[in-house]
C-alpha cells in the first residue's frame, strides 16, 4: 500500500512538473498541398562524362589550422563554375562527397572538397562562424585559379553546413551564389526535437519515451542549440538553389522552405530556386543508398546555367511535401532539473551508495568491534538489500543513458526497430518500479529493526542515510523524467 502511495504521488510529480511538450499539428499551406513539376530544362540530363584533373592542397584557415583539400576540374579549356562543399555536423572528411564531386566536375563545375576542422568544433561547442571563415578561406584559394569563373564561385552546405553558408555568403561579396542542401532554418534545439518526435512515431514508441527524451533535452547546454539562421539569411543577397527531400525524417523541411522564404523577402532576395526531390533523404540519396533520381542533373543545370538559372519562372516545385508537425522548441528546464543540478543529484547518489561500506571499511581497519555485528539477525539482511538497492540504481542509471543513446543512433542513422524501443522502456519501467519497491521495503525493514531493539552504529547510520537518501534522490529525478506516469 505504501508503495502504490509513493508511485501516485512520483506520477503525479512527473505530471506536474515543467516543461511540457506536445507537438502541434502542421496547418496546411496552400502553397504545398499541391506543387507543380520541376520544369524539364533543370531535370534534363548532363553529360557528366569528360575528363577531370585531381589536386591535393593545403589551405590554412586563420587561427593558423591545416584545412586539407581535394580539387577536381574538367580538363577542357576556358574558365569554369566552381562550387565548394561545406559538411554538415560531424567529423566531415572529405571523401565523403567523392562521388557528387567527381560527377560535377566530368560535368563541367571545378568542385573542392576539404576536410573540417577539429580544433575549436566538438561535440558540445560549435561556432558556425569560425566555419564560414574557414569556407571563405576556401573560397579565397579556389578564385585564384585560371581555370575558374570568380563570378560563379559559390558555396554548397547540407544540414548544419546550410547554418554556416549563409554566414559566409553575408559577409563575402566574393560568394557568387549558395546552395542550401536539407537546410533546417530553424534553430538546432527544434530540428533535433522534431527529428526525434518523427523517430519515436516511426517506431511506435509510447507517450513516455517522447517525455523522457524532451526532459533530457531540455537540460542539455550547448552554446549552438538555440542558435537563430534567419538574421543571415535575411542578409543573403546571392543567387540561391534550395533542395529538400520528400523522405527526410531529419528537418521539418516544409517549415524550413517556408522561413527560408520568409527570411529572403525580408531582405528582398527574389533570386531563389527550391525543389523538392521524391523519395529523396536527408542526404539527398534514396533510403541512404543511391543518389535521388534528379538531384545532380537540378544541381549542374542550375550551376552551369547562372546566372540566367537565378530567376526560375517557378519558386518552389518538384514533389509533395507532407509535413505532420510543427517543429518546436523544447522549453529551457527549471533550475532544479537543470545539467548542473541533476549531475549534482547523481554525484550525490553515487556517493550515498558508498559511503556506507567506506565506512564500515573504516571501522574494520581501526579494529574496532561494529554494534551491529552482535545482532546478526537484523543488520546482514539489511545489508544484503542496500547492496541490492545500490546494484538497482547503477542499473536504472546506465539503462536509461543507453536507451537515449539508442534513440539518438536510430535518429541520426534512421534506423531501427519499434521492439527495441519497446523492450528498452519496459526495462527501465521495471527497475523504477524495482528500485521504489526496495526503498519501502529497505524502510520497513529498519523501523521493525529499531523496534526490536537494534542501535545501529555510526558507520551503519552513514549506511542507512547514504543509500536510503540516494535512492530517494533517485525515484525523484525518475519522476520528473516520467518513468513513474500512467500509462505504461
């Protein structure tokens, strides 16, 4: 009875408790419920077969790093378009792009590919701007080259790479046109939060798994999560070419195409060309295999036809896009679920299930005689469940860090099976419940020890509190994260 107490009042908690999420319903657009094909002059094909010449190079970005580099240009006379990939988020090595390159280039476009840099971009801190300057370094170098046009010099990105060509594209004349590639243009924090809401629809998972992600994310600090492309884009006066993919379960590409146009009209850019692609993914290939059919014969026929492409007779075309829901931000977390507390709480936690054999250890080297040991009828028993309750909370612990790792993979690899997902909640379900069942039980068992007489001693007192007082700690934050809600 206590504990079915103790699990109403954690759900009611879990309830409760900011922030919430619930992700809108997309309003239909007029404008996207029915788009008209792509004209046949941008789909028509390319000769992608002459002969290339490839080159290594070195270009140093301005803090000095080493930005290796791979340029390949058609053979044939006179200058040429030219077109620099920017990578999206990630290690960014430049094979990669390898066979989009060497197409482009046999088609007639002097591509370069360089490798990211690793210094000053992580995993928690990345400056966008640091990597336009790097693009521009690029830019800079590739111009220099008598084979190539400067007025038709431009900047390709694909997903995060599109937060930072625009960055370069505003502060350098010297772009002559960008091409935006599954551009999320809304920030960071809501693409990653609807990339993750499609993954957990895809794969069936219950209304707790979207909570305990939207919590978790909610205490995350990174300095890039909330960052806001629209100002720059506001900025963008070249020549633009948008491509999205109808199958892209990575950005809310209609929400996307829509502030990208928002942002251009406000900064009076009527040159934009958006396509959606059929069937096409985040990368721009079918179901991570082959390239869309499409997508680099729109790419070379907009490039090599600048800048007379710069103004289609028809903004946005190419397939359907249907988009469910709005992308939305996750609220920031209150204080006390923040990252600083909550690594607080399970630093806490962690010492509590310590500190008890620590000082029973203590005592044994001092040779003293514990209390408890002349009651072996109450404190080994007692022992044996603390020990238990320590395993149980290590283990809710590093299944719930797994399980978000989980569906961070299967977002980022789109991936998965709705099994998985399945079988991860429900054994983190059952070790909540586990772990609440053993506190009131581990309480139980105390007060009818001091009832028959026992006076513990002081190492057992430290034992008693550290480990009662961390799986208290524990069955709170796993309230917040709503591993006690109805229903399961």
């Amino acid at each position: 009875m206590a504990a079915g107490l103790i699990l109403l009042i954690l759900a009611t908690l879990g309830y409760t408790l900011p922030p919430p999420f619930d992700p809108t319903p997309m309003t239909a657009d007029p404008i996207f419920q029915t788009l008209p094909a792509q004209p046949p002059s941008e789909v028509r094909p390319v000769a992608a077969n002459g002969k290339i010449t490839t080159q290594d190079v070195t270009v140093y970005a301005g803090d000095g790093t080493a930005l290796g580099a791979t340029i390949r240009a058609p053979i044939t006379p006179g200058r040429h378009p030219a077109l620099i990939f920017v990578q999206g988020a990630g290690p960014g090595a430049r094979g990669e792009f390898t066979t989009q390159a060497e197409w482009l280039a046999r088609a007639g476009i002097v591509t370069l590919v360089y490798d990211k840099r690793t210094v000053g971009y992580d995993f928690l801190n990345r400056d966008f701007g640091l990597l336009a300057d790097d693009a521009l370094r690029v830019l800079t170098r590739l111009r220099q080259r008598p084979d190539v046009d400067p007025a038709r010099t431009g900047l390709w990105g694909v997903s995060e790479g599109s937060w930072v060509v625009p960055i370069a594209a505003a502060r350098s004349e010297a772009v002559g046109f960008t091409v935006l590639v599954s551009a999320p243009n809304v920030s960071p924090m809501r693409q990653v939060t609807w990339a993750l809401s499609e993954q957990l629809d895809r794969l069936h998972a219950p209304s707790g798994v979207r909570e305990l992600l939207t919590r978790a994310i909610s205490a995350v600090r990174m300095n890039f999560l909330r960052y806001d492309g629209l100002p720059m884009l506001r900025r963008l006066h070249q020549p633009v070419l948008a491509l999205y993919g109808t199958r892209d379960p990575s950005i809310p590409f209609v929400e996307s195409s829509q502030a990208l146009t928002g942002a251009l009209a406000k900064g009076g850019n009527t040159d934009y060309t958006i396509r959606y692609l059929n069937g096409a993914d985040h990368g721009m290939r079918i179901q991570g295999g082959p390239l869309a059919p499409g997508y680099l014969q729109t790419l070379s026929n907009w490039v090599l036809g600048l800048p007379g492409t710069a103004r289609p007779a028809v903004h946005i075309a190419g397939a359907t896009p249907v988009q469910r829901y709005q992308a939305s931000d996750v609220p920031s977390a209150p204080w006390y679920a923040g990252g600083a507390v909550l690594g607080l709480a399970l630093c806490l936690a962690a010492g509590g299930y310590v500190v008890g054999p620590v000082a029973e250890m203590v005592v044994r080297l001092r040779g003293r005689q514990l209390a408890a040991e002349t009651n072996a009828r109450i404190w080994p028993p007692i022992r044996r469940r603390f020990r238990r309750m320590a395993w149980t909370g290590l283990g809710l612990l590093v299944s719930v860090l797994a399980f978000i790792t989980l569906l961070v993979l299967f977002s980022v690899n789109q991936a998965g099976a709705w099994p998985a997902v399945l079988s991860g909640w429900l054994v983190i379900r059952i070790l909540a419940l586990l772990m609440l069942v053993q506190e009131v039980t581990a309480v139980a068992a105390v007060v009818s020890g001091l009832r028959e007489g026992w006076r513990p001693s002081r190492s057992q007192h430290v034992a008693i509190t550290g480990v009662l007082g961390s799986t208290g700690l524990l069955l709170i934050a796993g309230a917040y994260y709503g591993l006690f809600g109805f229903p399961w």
